[in-house]
C-alpha cells in the first residue's frame, strides 16, 4: 500500500515536471507579411475630401496599398524591428496620384508578443497596370529583424513589387 502510494506519487511529480518543461518552451518567432492592392469602399471614398481627389476620379479608379507586417511569438526578443518603405513613391511617376494614406506601429519590446506594423495609400490607378505597379515597387522592400535573447540577429527583406497581390 505504502508502495502504491510512493509510485502515484513519483508518476505525479514526473507528469507535472513534464509538463512544466514543455510549457516553458517557447517557439521561435514567427514572421507574417501581407502586401495587396484592393478597391476602396465606398466609406472610404467617402472620407477622402473633395481637393484631394484627381481631377474626374470615381471611386472605380481608385485602389489602396495594404502593406501589414507581424512579428509574432517574440515576447523574450531582446530587440525587434519592422521598416515599410515609402509607398508614396507613386506620386513620381507623373504626378500625385495618392489621395491620402497612414501608417501604425506598436513594437513594446519586452511586454508584448507581437510587433506589427501597417502603412496604407490610397491612389489614382488609372493609366497604370499590375505590372507597371510591380515594376515600380520592386526595390522598395519591408526589413525586418529581432534578436532573442542570447541567440543570434534574424534578419529578413521582402521586395513590395516582388509580393503584390492584386485584389480586384
């Protein structure tokens, strides 16, 4: 009896160590991107002022640059970093074509597990075509770095043309 109860013992302890040792594993972290032009809503259309669109624009002819970055499961990151390029490269072309745009970044090293990153445009897509638009983004690229604790920098580039998805 007094065995039995030794041997339940042990298997709990050994269970619970188990467990505790695995829950204190953290995986390596991981990074996500998203770059894709889509069509405007009509709400956003709607909150563009009037001298700020092109002369004849409609909202047809308008589409947004979506650039969102995520660096995630990097809590115990001794450093991290995101960089999106200007987007507002478009407006060399020709002329100014965007409309508006923003960007936003929260990177709270140490007390957060994400660090992410977005910027946006919103342009005039008329005389332009994917590949116009690839070709003009190919060597505009996102950085992005960390470094865990007692382990070595990470360091990754990601060409924006190279990554465009079209939504249409």
């Amino acid at each position: 009896m007094v065995f039995s109860k030794r041997l339940i013992l042990l298997v709990t302890i050994l269970i619970t160590f188990s467990f505790t040792i695995a829950g204190c594993k953290q995986s390596n972290p991981e990074i996500t991107t998203s770059i894709a032009i889509d069509k405007i809503t009509q709400e956003e259309y709607d909150k563009i002022d009037d001298s700020s669109k092109p002369e004849g624009v409609t909202i047809n002819d308008l589409r947004k640059l979506l650039i969102n970055v995520k660096i995630t499961n990097s809590k115990k990151a001794e450093e991290r970093k995101i960089t999106i390029p200007d987007l507002f490269i478009i407006d060399k072309i020709d002329g100014v074509r965007t409309t508006g745009g923003t960007t936003y970044e929260r990177n709270n090293v140490g007390t957060e597990d994400t660090a992410e990153s977005m910027a946006y445009i919103i342009f005039d897509i008329r005389g332009l075509s994917e590949q116009d638009l690839r070709d003009l983004y190919k060597e505009s690229e996102i950085y992005i770095s960390y470094k865990p604790k007692n382990g070595n920098l990470v360091e990754k580039s990601i060409s924006v043309g190279d990554n465009l998805k079209f939504n249409n």
